[in-house]
C-alpha cells in the first residue's frame, strides 16, 4: 500500500479473480490509482481472513468492481439466458465444478454472457459488500473494444490469456463473436484465428488482427506467421500500466 494512501468514502474498490489469486486495487473517484495488493485464494478461510483483518477491506467505498479472468465462459442469446438453457448450454462446452455457480453478465443487448466463479467468493463478496457488482473479462473486453475501435471495417481483436486467447471479431462496425481457445503459442494461435476468417466468412485482404494488452514475448513470430495472410497486424499495448493486468487496464480505461 503507498505510504501516501488516504481513505475517502469515494474511493473505488476493484476486485480481480484469476488463477486462484485475488488482486485488489482502490482507486479515486476519477479512477486514478491509490493503492493496491494481491493474495493467493485457497479457499473461503483465507478469504475470510482477508475480508476481517486488512485494513483495505474494512473501509467504505462508493463503488465496488469483481472482475473474473481466466474463468470459463459461454456467450449466448439472451432469450435463452434463463437459468435452466445456460446451464445446459454451459455443459456442452465447459465443466463446472462442484464448488463454482454460474454467474450471468451482458455482453450486448442481445447477448447474455455465463462464466463461473467459486460460490464461496460470490457469497462472501455479496455479504461483505452488498454493493459489489460482477463483471467477466469478456464484458470488461468487449466494452474496451467498442471504446477503442471505431473505424476499421473489419477486426479481429485478439487478448493474449494465461490459458489460452480471448476473441473478439468486429465486420462493418457489427458484433460477430467473442469467445475464448486453449491457444499457448503462435502456431495454434494462427489455426484458431483463421479458422474463425474462414467460419464467418472474412476477407483476409480486408481484415485487421488487433492484438492488445501487453506486449507478448512471441510478438515477432506471431506478426511473421500473420503477415502474408491478414492485411494488417497491431500490437496495441496504449499506455497500459505495466504493474497491473491486462484486464485491470481494460476496464480502467473504460471506466475513466
């Protein structure tokens, strides 16, 4: 925590879950950085240890922000969002786990968004914090996406996961698709991508392949692999702080 840090009941309080570690940050009002930390998750003890001893979490706050990363999820329509389709739909593609439930955002007007996170985190977070709202990092993502890019026609924006890629496909200012693959180097990373060309029908000469967030130690093969290919490639990385996620950024971006 900087030793500078003074508590405001309009401080911001933002949660990150991902890969079985907590990271909190508190932010002013306009979303400028105060303090931060970050606690590997076990289980609901340690949790509740956090939430009754430290400080950070024993103060007030006027807005309270759970993001899950790395957390399995499956973007579907929303008239079929009610609990009993989304789980069978959730099923076909993911495991849940006996200590997980399913949790429910908005990625579009039209398009629901379910992901699970440990049951014991959702309740200890809603009981500590009767305010706290959740977010997957699809949402965080998509909303980042639409803020950033405008003006390219057609747009695979591509966010580099611990586990894997996260996709987000733009054709004439239109949502097409947003999911995750199980890609850990360029070569799968190359299938997945011009699979989804192929899928939804791209024009490779009309196509940008956005990759955003950090800068990835594969940037230079993943751009030789894609070049002859896709029009044009991007790295992306902005002014994202260095100290914090990929995810953390997106949605400060957005939020600021």
């Amino acid at each position: 925590m900087a030793n500078n840090y003074h508590h405001s009941v309009s401080n911001r309080l933002i949660l990150e879950y991902s890969n079985g570690a907590l990271r909190w940050v508190v932010t002013d009002k306009q979303y400028n950085l105060l303090a931060d930390g970050t606690f590997t998750l076990v289980d609901d003890e340690i949790l509740s240890t956090q939430f009754r001893d430290h400080r950070i979490f024993n103060e007030i706050f006027s807005s309270i922000q759970v993001l899950t990363g790395q957390s399995s999820f499956v973007c579907l329509p929303e008239e079929l969002a009610d609990p009993t389709s989304a789980r069978k739909l959730f099923f076909l593609q993911h495991e849940l786990s006996k200590e997980d439930v399913l949790m429910r955002g908005v990625l579009t007007t039209d398009i629901a968004v379910m992901y699970a996170i440990p049951q014991y985190l959702r309740d200890q977070v809603k009981q500590k914090f009767p305010i706290a709202e959740f977010e997957h990092e699809a949402v965080t993502f998509y909303r980042w996406v639409n803020a950033r890019f405008k003006t390219i026609a057609t747009n695979i924006i591509v966010s580099h996961r611990e586990n894997g890629i996260l996709a987000i496909v733009q054709k004439d200012g239109e949502f097409k698709l947003c999911n995750e693959y199980p890609a850990n180097n360029p070569e799968e990373i190359f299938f997945y991508i011009m699979t989804l060309v192929e899928q939804l029908e791209l024009d490779p000469e009309q196509t940008t392949l956005s990759w955003v967030g950090h800068t990835s130690k594969d940037q230079k093969t993943i751009f030789d692999t894609f070049e002859p290919y896709i029009q044009k490639v991007n790295f992306i990385s902005d002014d994202f702080l260095s100290e914090y996620s990929d995810l953390i950024n997106f949605y400060l971006k957005c939020a600021s």
